[in-house]
C-alpha cells in the first residue's frame, strides 16, 4: 500500500513527465511477462524514451495536473505510460512493433502535443517516417534533378570524346 507522500510523488513525477513529453502512449501490458517488459523497455531506451507504471487514479490526476483530459480509470488492464524519445514517432512505432510480436501488449490511447489521441491516432502516428527517413527522402528528391543534369553533361562530353577519337582514327 502506498502512502499519501508517494501518491504525491508518483502524481507529481508523472504530470511532469507528461507535460515535458511531445507524446506520450498508453499501453495495457496485462499478461506480459518480466523478460516482455526488460526488452520493450530496452527497445524503449534506444529511442531515449521511458515506460512508467502507475495506478489508474493516480494516472487520471497526474494527466489533470498537467491539463489533459483523460479518463485512465475507464481503460481496461494494467496501464503504463510511454513519454519521451527522439521524435513524436519513435515510442509509437517502438510500441506499436512490439505489439505485433506480443498480443498481450495493447496501445490504449496517447497524448499528442497536449491533445489526446485515440488508440487508432496513435498506430497512425508510428507508420509516419522518421524525421531521419524524411530528410533522407527531401535531400533525394533535391538531388534527383542535379544528378539528372551532371549526367546530361557528361554524357555529351563522352559523345564528343568519341567523335574526336573517331576523326583521330579516321586520319
């Protein structure tokens, strides 16, 4: 049983958590065993993102602290909360992967920007690229026509090598 001060902390920890996070997910990790739970959260570090359990009352005060409105205590089984990571999709799509590999693990609902989000919202935003992939795709797009204009040129540059070498053999 907890005591009030570690409610207090729990409540407090958690509402900062929140606040400071782009997203945060909720998750139902019912029926997951211990070694489930040490690699998602492994998984979960790679990204710089954490998972936090906590009960649904205290959950539902922390999100009200931190000015969002979620029913927590509505959502079924045992609830743990994801904030953190590198971008808006790295714990979405963390989470959102491991749960095709473990059914025991359900997405619940998330937080985006300080809005919350649907469970549909939520796998929705793990299939966005990373901002990684994103700028890879712009820089290609940008370089695409370059490319396409570097080999115009050199390709009538070789023409014109193997015309002179045609008149050189030629005489």
């Amino acid at each position: 049983m907890l005591t009030k001060k570690q409610k207090k902390e729990i409540i407090e920890e958690l509402s900062k958590k929140i606040a400071d996070s782009k997203t945060v997910v909720i998750c139902d990790f019912k029926g997951l065993s211990v070694a489930d739970l040490a690699e998602i959260r492994g998984k979960l570090r790679e990204n710089n993102a954490e998972m936090m359990v906590a009960k649904k009352t205290l959950a539902k005060l922390a999100f009200e602290k931190a000015g969002i409105e979620m029913d927590t205590k509505s959502m079924e089984g045992q609830l743990a909360f994801v904030y953190g990571g590198e971008s808006e999709v790295a714990s979405p799509k963390a989470l959102a992967e491991f749960s095709k590999k473990k059914e025991n693990l359900k997405i619940l609902a998330g937080v985006l920007e300080s809005k919350a989000i649907d469970a549909d919202g939520v796998i929705s935003l793990s299939k966005i690229p990373s901002r990684e992939e994103l700028l890879a795709s712009v820089v290609g797009t940008i370089k695409a026509p370059i490319s396409g204009f570097v080999n115009a040129l050199s390709g009538n540059l070789r023409n014109l090598v193997q015309v002179l070498d045609q008149i050189k053999e030629n005489k």
